[in-house]
C-alpha cells in the first residue's frame, strides 16, 4: 500500500495533498454533531435563549459544514482517482510488458494472480478513497471517544465492546476471499467457457460440435462450484459479524443506563452519551468496514501489484554481457534441457548443437518433438531448464532479452492476428519504421505478401478484422502472409525465425519463397552473419538448408547436410523418402 501511496503521489502530488486535507476536514463537523446537540439540550433545560440560538445556529453550521465539506471532498477525491487510473493502468501493463519471458502468461498459479489484478487495476484507484476515509473515521472516532470520556473515564470500555465486530470485519474479507480464491480455478473455466459459447472465433468449431448445449451446461456447473463454496462462507462470516454487532449494541445499552441511573448525571450528559453513542457505533462500523475493504480487498490488489513489481524486478535480467553487432563463429546450444515451467515433462532433452554464422539451418521432426520450442528458447522467451545457449561463446542468459530481441525477425508459427489498419498490422515489425510505406512494401514484397495488399480495398489503409467498423476479414493464409512480412520489417537480424511460416501455402509457392529467403540470407549474410532458422514439414523445402537439425520425441537425433543425413541413411533419409515418394 505504501507502494501505491508512493506511486499516486509521484503522479499527482497536489491533488492526492488536497484530497487528504479535504477529507480529514470534512470529518470534524460530523463528529462535533454530537457536541452541538448536547450544548443545544443544555440552553434548552436552563431555558438561556442566547444559547439556544447559539447552539442551534451552530448545529445549523456543523451540519451544512459537513455536508459542503464532504461534497467539495468527494469531488476533488474522484478527479484525484480519474487521473491516478490511468497512471495505475499503465504502470501494470508497463509491468507485464517490460517482463522479458512470457512463463508468468501461461502458467495457472501466475495466471490467476494476473487475471485478479488486471480485474482489480480498476479498483486499486479505490484504495486511496478508502485510505483518506479511514483516516477520517478514526479522526471522528477519536473526537467522540475524548467527548464521551469527558463524562467519564469509563465510558472507554465502549470501544471494548465493539472489538469484536472490528474482529469478524477484518477476518471476513479474509476468509471470504480465500474462499474465491480456492475457487478462482473453476470460476476462470466458468468464464472461459461462457467466452467460448458467446463469441465469435469459437463459433464454428462450437456449431460443428454441436457442443453449445454442453457448454452452457458445463459453464453453470463450474459457476455453481465456485459460487457454491463462496456463498456458503459468505453466509457464515455474516453470523459471526452479527453476534459481533450484538455485543456492541449491549454495551451501548449499558452506557446510557450506566450514567443516567448509576452515575445520576444531568440530561444533558446523557444526551451527549446517547448522540455520541449512537454515532460511535456508526464510527466504529465505519472504521472497521472500511479497513476491512482496505485489507481484504484493495490491500489484497496493492499485495498482487507488489508481487507483479518484485517478479518483474526479479525477472529483469541482466545486461551484463552486450548483445554482439554481428555474429563471428556461431549459435551454439551446450547440453540444453527444458520443460516448461511448472510441468515436469521434458521436451528437449539434452541437446547439443552449433549453428554456424550465415547458415541457413532447417529443423524438422514431427509434431511435439520440440521445434517451436527450441525457436522460442532461441528467442530468449523462456530460459533453458538446464545446459545454456552461447552467442559467440557469450552466454545469451546473460544478455538483455529487450535487446536479444531487437535482433530478431521472423514470424511464429502461432503468430498473432493484430486487428489493426494492414500499414500497421505490418510496420510494427520495427516500429521505428511504422510509418515508413517503402519499407513496408519491401517487406510485404520479400513475404510474398503483396497479392494481400492488392485485393484490399482501402489497399495499405483498410482496417483489418471484421469486428471494427469497416473492418475487413482475410484469410488464414492471408494473415500468416502478413504476419511473414512483419517479420521480414527488420532488415538485420541476427537471427531470423521462420517457424511453418508458409504451412498455409502450397508447396510449390513455400519452395519459391523460402529459396529467395535462402539466397537473401547467404547474400547478406557476409554483413552480420545472420542465421536463418527455418522449421517446415516440407522436405523439398528443408533439403536446401546448409545445416537440418532432426528432432525426434524431446532428443536430437542427426544433424547435417541433405546429402550427409541421406548417405547417412537414418530417420532424416527415411521420412524425405516416404514424402518424395507420395509426391512421384
Ligand atoms: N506453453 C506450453 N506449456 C507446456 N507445454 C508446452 C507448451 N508449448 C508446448 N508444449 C509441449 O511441448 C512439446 C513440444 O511442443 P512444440 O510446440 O515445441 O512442438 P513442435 O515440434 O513445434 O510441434 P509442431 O510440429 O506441431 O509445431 C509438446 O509436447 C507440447 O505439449
Ligand atoms: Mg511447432
């Protein structure tokens, strides 16, 4: 919390200092009420018309007083909030986005910490509200109390006896969100499904199957597991909070009775009992309620905020060694394993294998034996598990992922769909380059992309993505085209990734792109010893590669030329001949 009162103040200093005066000066009138009705019963019983109207004049202020005083505050507190939103919401995005490997997106115990805290963002701005009228309600709290004592010192014990209801209000957010949590599993399917019944890229799977019903079935099911749980302590946390509330009321009977009867003071004292009294129970449930919200639920947001902080801290890797301008020797991985993180399944396991600078290298093996997955350790958007992955004999652990990054092209084979007009969709490959029409037809032009282009009719200009006004859907294909030519935006990688980037095509036009990819990579190639990785199914088109890499099930298994792995005679040899085969 601190953090976030650090954060807001560095944003907006001046409002956060208004906001805080303001409320804690809206709290006096309210709490001097008390104070004013007991003067006003006073001039009443002496029958001193001067204090009457003195007094009554006085309620009159106090009231207004805290009314103006408590709207002004409002006001001023909600512009504070409008403006510390935003800073709020950047600040997370800026977080997930500066993290430099993307495990924290994928794993469960991660996810749903993040998908609480990118619910909660909006609510964490409520924090600082909540902080100021805590404030303000201990202030209140901490006048009537110095009123009532003033009667006598006994009458503390109030304050004792509405301990157990600040006890349940801040042990029931507690319980009550542990309960949502443990349920936070299912309530996530629930939503996930309800995505699937109701939007529109499921859709055709979703009618094919004929699985609509089972969705809208399933999805009540898990609500109902999370919800069920949930209820049932919301209920129970209710009991308890009640008997809390009993007691206090109790006590307050106690009071009045205790100085009227026992202590025989005059009326107007007791009438300073009953006003103050009266409004001690409301200061106390205030106090407590709010804190318990503070602590349950916007100090539960602030604690996840603070985990987001430190794992970005923690993952902000080094930049102890530079990333080198251009490739000498090599890409070499040394004994590399890897699982994901969080499963124990290893899916490469053990691999060993030097990429030469320049080299056109091709991987190939078949689906789930590790490819995408050695692409995007390359990539640096997870670390080995083990072994380690040397640039030039430099540990590429060692170097700033943002930086590795910056000298990498290319496209995954599970690229992104950016919804954006097709200059852009494109351009921010570079995103220096964004606005830079000759290098985006260039790229367009290397990906093979430019049919894509022509038959849009705003041509460069046309939003894509049926969803956005005038929006246009392409095809599948089309997308990965484009997708291609973002990837080709960066003129000099060091590394270029292709992963199935042309899965979509045919073969015949895959060949001819991959060998313009192929002669443009050997052609600049003496510049910054550039690596072309290219991962295809297709064997007319790996047999090209100066260098094929064959996976099977998580192991290397051959490295070499076309010609040596045919000669060899192994696994490689055997799969081009049954696909040389079938195309004869
Ligand atoms: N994000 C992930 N979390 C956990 N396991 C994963 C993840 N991505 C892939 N895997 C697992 O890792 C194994 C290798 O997957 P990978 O995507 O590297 O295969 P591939 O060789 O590229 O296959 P394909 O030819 O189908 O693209 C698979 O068995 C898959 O189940
Ligand atoms: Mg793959």
């Amino acid at each position: 919390m601190w953090r976030l009162c650090v954060l807001g103040f560095r944003h907006q200093p001046r409002l956060m200092a208004a906001s805080l005066g303001l409320s804690q000066l809206a709290a006096l009138p309210d709490a001097l009420l008390a104070w004013w009705i007991m003067q006003l019963g006073r001039a009443v019983i002496e029958q001193r018309p001067a204090l009457v109207y003195s007094a009554a004049v006085g309620l009159a202020v106090s009231t207004t007083a805290n009314w103006l005083l408590g709207t002004v505050s409002t006001r001023v507190q909600r512009r504070f909030r409008d403006r510390v939103t935003i800073a709020l919401e950047s600040h997370v995005a800026r977080l997930q986005a500066s993290i430099g490997t993307i495990a924290h997106q994928e794993r469960p115990e991660y996810l749903d910490r993040l998908s609480m805290l990118r619910s909660q963002v909006f609510v964490l701005d409520h924090m600082y509200m909540s902080l100021f009228s805590t404030l303000g309600w201990i202030l209140r709290l901490a006048v009537t109390m110095t009123l009532l004592v003033s009667i006598h010192p006994a009458l503390l014990l109030l304050l004792v006896c509405a301990l157990p209801t600040v006890l349940t209000s801040t042990w029931r957010p507690e319980v009550e969100r542990a309960a949502e949590e443990r349920g936070a599993q299912a309530y996530r399917l629930s939503r996930h499904l309800f995505t699937l019944a109701t939007t529109a890229s499921p859709a055709k799977d979703v009618r094919l199957t004929g699985i609509g019903d089972k969705l809208t079935t399933g999805r009540r099911a898990a609500w109902q597991r999370w919800y069920g749980p949930v209820a049932a302590t919301r209920w129970r946390s209710a009991w308890w909070h009640a008997a809390g509330w009993a007691v206090f009321g109790v006590g307050f009977v106690a009071a009045v009775v205790f100085v009227s009867a026992g202590l025989g003071a005059p009326a107007d004292d007791v009438l300073l009992v009953l006003a103050a009294g009266a409004r001690l129970s409301t200061y106390v449930g205030a106090t407590v309620g709010e804190i318990g919200f503070l602590r349950g639920f916007w100090m539960d947001g602030a604690r996840r905020l603070a985990w987001l902080e430190d794992y970005a801290a923690a993952s902000a890797s080094l930049d102890a060694v530079p990333v080198p301008a251009a490739l000498r020797q090599s890409l070499r991985l040394d004994h590399v394993s890897f699982s994901y993180p969080g499963t124990t399944r290893v899916v490469l396991d053990d691999v060993s294998v030097t990429l030469p600078a320049g080299a056109v290298v091709a991987i190939v093996g078949e689906n789930g034996a590790g490819k995408s997955t050695l692409v995007k350790l390359l990539a640096k958007l997870y670390e080995p598990t083990s072994g380690s992955i040397l640039v030039d004999d430099l540990p590429l652990s060692q170097m700033s992922p943002i930086t590795w990054r910056a000298r990498l092209a290319g496209a995954f084979q599970d690229f992104f769909r950016f919804e954006f007009p097709a200059r852009h969709t494109v351009g921010l490959g570079e995103v220096a380059r964004l606005h830079d029409t000759p290098a985006i037809t260039m790229a367009l032009d290397r990906a093979g992309a430019g049919d894509v282009i022509a038959r849009l009719p705003a041509g460069l200009d046309t939003q894509l993505g049926a969803t956005w006004p005038d929006g246009v859907e392409v095809s599948f294909g089309q997308w990965q085209k484009l997708a291609l030519a973002r990837g080709f935006m960066r003129t000099q990688p060091l590394l270029l990734i292709l992963d199935e980037p042309t899965a979509a095509l045919d073969a015949e036009t895959e060949h001819a792109l991959f060998e313009r990819y192929a002669a443009a990579a050997r052609g600049t190639g003496s510049n910054n010893g550039r690596i072309t990785l290219l991962v295809s199914h297709r064997f007319s088109t790996v047999r090209m590669a100066d260098l094929i890499v064959v996976l099977d099930g998580a192991r290397l298994v051959e490295v070499g030329t076309h010609e040596a792995l045919m000669a060899h005679g192994g696994q490689y040899s055997a799969l081009y001949g049954i696909q040389a085969a079938a195309y004869r």
